[in-house]
C-alpha cells in the first residue's frame, strides 16, 4: 500500500463515510510511507497525503539519534488506530514451530548456465537506472537456474524420458530427494511450494518417477478440482501436496500436514508466511517444521535476507517503535541496500571458482531433528533456525566417516550393496504396480466410455528391429542412393493421394491438445472427411494422445476410390503447453510415428503420401527430416510420395510427377524451377 494516486486511493477517499476500517496483514512491509498511507486512509484529517514525507523523515531521524526515544511516541500515535493481533494471543496451546534453512550446492550444469546468464548481457550492469528491466530478467532467469536447469527450453536431453538424470542436474532437487525419502520414512505429510508452475511440473514428474503420491494445487486448476484435491490429502494417505506459492498461500486448511519446504521464496515474506500458515494454525495438534532450500553463494541468499530485513522493518516498527534498519550491521540488513546489480553479483565469485558440482551428502538427522510417530520430537525451542555444518565441522565429520569405512568388512559392504540393491528393487516394483494401476483405471474409464485407441502400437520384436536396421544398414542413404530408395515428389493434393491401385496412406503431424486446427491441411482433411477432426478430438478427450503416438483410420466416408483405400495417420509430434505455446517439431516423436506407419505400410502394401512436414516453421531442420522418412520408409521399400505444396486440385484431374531424383533430395522450390 502507498501514498501514490492510483485508482485504487482514488476511489476509497471519494467515499463519504462515517466509520472507516481496514483489515490487512501487512501494515508495513518497505518502509514508512505504506504504514502512513494506512494511517491517512482511516484519518485523513490528521494525516494528511501532503504530510507523508514530514512523517517518515521525522521517525527515520528518532532512529538515528541515541538520545530519543520514539517507541513511546509511536506508541502514542498508532494506540488509537490500531489493534494487533498475532497468532501466539489467539492460540496459546498452538504447536510449536521450527524454522530450518537448508544451503544446497549447484550442480555442473547448473553452474555453466549460471555463469552463460551473466556473461549474456554484461551491457546491462553499466546503468542501473536504465537497464532495470534487463537486470530484472536476469534475476528471474538466475533464480530459474538455481531451481533447475531443465527449466529451459532444450536443456533436458532428448528422448525425454524419467531417470536418475532429473535429480542429479539440479542440486536443490538432489537435496530434496534425499530429504523426502526421510521423510516419508518417518511418516510425514508435505506441503511442497514453489514460486514457478513449471517448477511444479518438474517436481510432479519426480514423484511419478519416485512413486510419491501427491496432490497439486496452482493458478490453473479450478474449484471443484481444487476442492477435491484439498480433500483427498486431508483424508487420504497422501505424502506430498505440491502448491504454488500464490494460489495455495490462502484460503485452505491443511492441518493433516506437519512439514512445510518453500523450494524458493517469494520477495514478499507475507507470502510465504500465509503459505505456512496453512498447516500451521487452529486445528493443528502436532509441531510443524518449516524447511527452507537455497542455494548457497546465489541470488537466493540475497532474496531471502531481503524479505528478513522486511519483517524485521515491520516487527521493530509495530511492535517496538524503531522505525529504521540503516544502522543494523547484520548483512541481511546490509543486502537490503545493494543495488540490483550488486544482488546479481552476489557470491559469484565463490561459486564459479570450480566447474565442478557442489553437492554433498548432509545428514538430515542432524539437521532436521528426530521424530516418532511420523510427528516431530519438540526439544527444540520454536522459529529456531538451523543450518548446514560449517567447513571445520563437515571436516571433522568426513574424517569420522572415513575412520568408519576403513573399519568396514568385505561382509559389511556386501550386505550394503545388497540392502542398496534391495531399495532399488522395491523402488522399482512400487512404480510398476503404480504405472500399471493406472493403465487398469484408464482402461477401465476407456470401456465405460465404449472408447477403443487407434493408435497403432509401439514395435515390441527388438530381434525382427535388428533385422530390419541392419537392411537399413545396407541400404545407404548418401547422394549415391539408387531409386528404389528415392522419393517421388508430386504437385497435387496430398488428400487425394495419386496411389494408382494401391492403399494410400495419408500422413500429418499434429500436437498433443486435442484441438482440431484451421487452415491448410487441417481444413483440407476435414473437407476429405469428418473422420480426422472426429477421432482426434476424441482421441484427445480420452487422454489418447503422447508424443510418438500414430493414429490410423480410414477416410473413405465422403470420398473414395474404385480400387484402394484411403487411410490417414496423425503423428503427434509437438506439445501445446498450457498457455497455449507450441513447440517445434519433435524429430524423436516424428521417427517413432514413422517406424510405426512402416510396419502398417509394409504389411498392407500401401504406399506413404506426406505433404511438406515442417512447411514454413521457422527454423524446422527439414534435411534432417527428410532423411527419416527415407531411412524408415522408402529405402525400406515402402512406395514415398511428397506433395511439396498444398494444392486443392480437382479429384478427378491427375497429379502432376515432379521428379524421382537419384540424388540427394533438392528442395521442393528448386524442383519447381526445373519446370519452368
């Protein structure tokens, strides 16, 4: 809240009211002039708007001379407007909290796209004034990089697929594996937060590869979801609720959990305040622990002693009248004051004096404390806040360790490796009774939907694939290839396929949504017949559709042919994200949906008609393209025709025969040159 004429203050000083009253949580937060702005609001005759910054200098002198005392004063002005109420007066018999801090290394990559983001744009350090929406983003895109790397587009390596390799390139999530696996040895209930939606994506694939359960609540779910939700984790047996800062800050009550982790912090410490509260408040009957992840020597140590120099502002100025920090030498209070620039800065210099990651093994014993029961032992006093071992402590217990390995026998490491084996297994089999459950449930909601997949199933004979690679194999793909492995380009209409006698099969590449697009190829399927449109929406509807899925069906209902049959195959190679981006095409995707539409094509003798995958996407790579659908179709002599432009000709007129080029495929506009 400020003195700034917005129409926010506009509005409610153009009342005409009697009584005025406001409720907030955060009287003060910055500085002085959102405390007075409050105060003008409720009595704007005796604190005028034109007054604000006689005000706030009057009280930032008290806190600067030693022989004043301005608790009283301010005592005296607020007494009459203010009525406080903390969470100790309401509820004396609330469980105790703990706050812990837990300091994480950087893993190699993480570090490498640390120091890329800095080294990007070293231009927008020289002005600080006139570049604060470039240093703003850089601050985004570092606190991104501490979460993790894979929250980049193109840095998680294709095939996407689960692995050990989602934990270890990030080590905040290296820490919370090993933090969760206590946990949830231990018998406690989570409530995971985070600031970014898509870092919640990457935590839900974690704990689908982990085999947690877990709720997520964020922005984009809706009441009856979120409600259900909510309750599902408040009756069942649920380990993890993931939730957004913002959206899962307020408004609920989830007492069935005793642990809070803030995966990063908000710049408003409210926030993430009311974000804990959650499980911390009436109703609760066992102690709460609230643990806090930052990586060490980055932004996020700079963020957060921001946001503690704002609650120490708003506890020294409420509660004992002292109104300014500037004299306070504890280097939170002293962050407070450095420029943008300099909190990007921050501790680089330490972190990037070695390549290598950062990440060690903690004990979470030590640090997080005993619990039993699955509710934490409360020794400890409460808001106590702890913290990684220091350099000499961690020596001192790496040298405690080591003594104890070398006492280790052959028989003890054996029993080890065969427990850690162990783990493995049981780890393994509770994700495939897992992934199976699913497929039964989805089985299950397909039939009672009377829903039956068209997509064509993945190759499961690795021996017959072997055989047909190594046919691949002899079969060149050079500028030397011979023409029973070339491609026929042909100008004409890719939906009226120019197949003789022979089936057809149409191909187009669609992504993952389930929404019918407009235009092009769409509308010229669609106008061919209402099949496409029809089993792809609903495809969609009954969660049908991943990346490398085919499906196939005919496409004979309004148009066909005296000899042969039509067929299309949709390829879903691109993902529409939920803000409705969509990526390029996936090629991984795209060879999966040709292997596929090859074994269809070799056992019903059908040839492949493709328009011009990738057509004006810009930076498409069409070479490499081109050179699956001749390693997978025609050099494995499957008939491959390419209809290089969309061309809505008449049914009955026959398609002009570019070329079949023994050479290396020319582009489609060259060969139209040729023509002429």
């Amino acid at each position: 809240t400020t003195t700034a004429i917005t129409t926010t203050t506009t509005t409610t000083t153009s009342f005409s009211l009697d009584f005025r009253v406001l409720l907030t949580g955060t009287p003060i937060q910055n500085n002085l002039t959102e405390l007075y702005s409050l105060l003008s609001f409720v009595q704007p005759s005796l604190f005028p708007v034109d007054q604000t910054e006689d005000f706030t200098n009057t009280y930032n002198q008290y806190s600067l001379c030693i022989y004043l005392s301005p608790a009283s004063d301010l005592q005296r002005v607020l007494q009459p407007f203010l009525l406080r109420r903390v969470k100790a007066e309401v509820a004396a018999d609330l469980p105790v909290k703990t706050e812990i801090l837990m300091y994480h290394g950087l893993s190699a990559l993480q570090k490498r796209y640390y120091k890329a983001i800095l080294m990007k744009d070293p231009y927008a350090f020289g002005n600080e004034q006139g570049n604060k929406t470039r240093l703003l983003n850089i601050l985004m895109q570092l606190r991104k990089c501490v979460d993790h790397p894979y929250l980049f587009d193109g840095v998680e390596p294709e095939p996407f697929e689960m692995g050990e390799h989602l934990i270890q390139a990030s080590g905040k999530l290296c820490l919370l594996d090993s933090m969760l696996a206590y946990l949830h040895q231990g018998g406690h209930h989570i409530l995971l937060f985070s600031q970014m939606t898509r870092m919640l994506d990457i935590l839900q694939d974690y704990m689908e590869y982990r085999g947690y359960s877990y709720e997520r609540l964020d922005g984009s779910v809706r009441g009856e979801e979120r409600n259900l939700a909510i309750k599902n984790f408040s009756s069942k047996d649920v380990f993890v609720f993931l939730l957004s800062t913002k959206a899962g800050g307020v408004g609920m009550n989830l007492t069935a959990a005793d642990t809070v982790i803030f995966i990063d912090s908000d710049f408003n410490p409210q926030n993430d305040l009311q974000a804990a509260a959650r499980c911390h408040r009436i109703g609760q009957t066992r102690a709460v622990k609230v643990i806090r992840l930052l990586g060490r020597d980055t932004v996020e140590e700079i963020v957060y002693s921001r946001a503690v120099s704002k609650l120490r502002l708003t506890n020294t100025v409420i509660e004992e009248g002292r109104f300014s920090l500037l004299n306070h030498t504890h280097s939170a209070a002293a962050a407070a004051g450095l420029q943008l620039s300099e909190i990007l800065k921050f501790g680089v210099d330490k972190l990037l004096s070695s390549e290598e990651s950062s990440i060690q093994a903690v004990n979470l014993g030590l640090i997080l404390g005993q619990s039993r029961d699955g509710e934490w032992l409360t020794d400890e006093a409460p808001t106590q806040t702890k913290d990684l071992p220091t350099e000499e402590e961690e020596e001192e217990e790496s040298e405690g360790q080591s003594e104890k390995r070398k006492a280790l026998t052959e028989t003890d490491l054996k029993e080890r490796e065969e427990a850690a084996a162990k783990r493995t297994r049981l780890q393994e089999d509770k994700r495939r009774r897992l992934q199976e459950n699913k497929h039964r449930k989805k089985m299950a909601w397909w039939e009672s939907n009377g829903y039956r997949s068209l997509c064509l199933p993945s190759v499961e004979s690795e021996e017959e694939e072997e055989e047909e690679e190594d046919e691949t194999d002899d079969l060149s793909v050079t500028s030397t290839d011979s023409e029973h492995s070339a491609i026929s380009y042909v100008l004409g209409d890719v939906t009226h396929p120019y197949a003789n006698q022979d089936d057809a099969i149409i191909v187009h590449c669609v992504d993952d949504s389930g929404r019918w697009g407009r235009g092009g190829l769409f509308t010229a399927l669609e106008n061919r017949s209402d099949e496409p449109r029809k089993q792809y929406e609903l495809a969609g509807k009954m969660k049908d559709l991943k990346l490398g899925s085919v499906l196939l069906f005919p496409v004979d209902d309004k148009q066909s042919r005296l000899d042969g049959q039509d067929q299309v195959a949709l390829i879903v190679a691109q993902h529409r994200a939920r803000d409705n981006s969509l990526s390029g095409i996936h090629l991984s995707a795209l060879e999966e949906g040709l292997q596929k539409i090859y074994r269809v094509a070799k056992t019903n003798k059908a040839g492949v008609h493709l328009p011009r995958i990738g057509h004006s996407t810009r930076g498409f790579n069409w070479y490499g393209t081109e050179r699956l659908i001749r390693k997978h179709l025609a050099s494995r002599g499957v008939h491959t025709s390419m209809y290089p432009f969309y061309s809505c000709t008449n049914p009955n007129t026959p398609p002009c025969i570019l070329s079949t080029p023994v050479l290396t495929l020319t582009p489609p506009h060259v060969s139209f040159l040729l023509l002429y």
